[in-house]
C-alpha cells in the first residue's frame, strides 16, 4: 500500500509541475491579456491544487499527520484563483483592451449590458 501511494504523490506533485510550467509559459508566449489569463487562472490553479495535494498525502502517509491547513488552502484556491481570473479578463474587456486581431468570436461585444455610453449621453 505504501509503494502505491508513493506512486499517487509521485504523479500527482510531477502533474503539478507540469502544469505549473506550462501556465508560465503560456502566460510568456501567449498574445493577448485574454489568453495569458486564460493560462494564468487555469493551468497554474491545477498546478498548486496538485502539488498540494500530493503534499498533504505526502505527509499523511509518512508521518500520519492531516494538515487541515494545506486542505483549507487547496480549497481556496479552488474557489478564488477561477473568480480572480475572470474578474481580471472582465475588468481588461470593460477597460477597453483589444482582443487579439486572430480572435473569431466576441461574445460581449452586443451584449446589451456591455455597451459602453459616451459621456454626453449620460449627462
């Protein structure tokens, strides 16, 4: 039982990595705001959600000791780092950043509560 779970922590903090260092890249290579957010938020939230996982095993298993800490932080990533990434890219879209000019698809672009009024047409 202990090799596998040697094996679980193996996958689990290398798979961590792994998408670690992919979000970085991504956030270096990518085009736009919209993207480098995109793998900002998605890649390096699985990536820390992995690595601590496989943290909170590790030291189950080795020494017998649930850390509710690193639980209570797996879980906080979890509902923030997706929130924080898409208020981001919202408040990047409202402030008028351009999207990539290979984009296809503007989804907000008529949406009625996105459309932006001129100064005169509030007064």
């Amino acid at each position: 039982m202990n090799e596998i779970a040697n094996i679980v922590i193996i996958v689990l903090i290398i798979l961590g990595a792994f998408l670690s260092l992919v979000a970085a890249y991504g956030v270096i290579r990518l085009p736009d705001i919209y993207t480098r957010n995109h793998a900002a938020s998605k890649s390096a939230t699985l990536g820390v959600m992995s690595i601590l996982l496989g943290a909170l095993l590790f030291f189950y298993v080795k020494d017998g000791f649930f850390n509710s800490r690193v639980l209570l932080g797996i879980i906080f990533i979890f509902m923030t780092s997706p929130v924080a990434g898409h208020l981001i890219a919202r408040a990047a879209y409202n402030s008028g950043v351009e999207l990539w000019d290979k984009s296809v698809q503007d989804d907000l672009k008529d949406a009625p509560h996105m459309k932006k009024t001129s100064s005169k047409e509030q007064s």
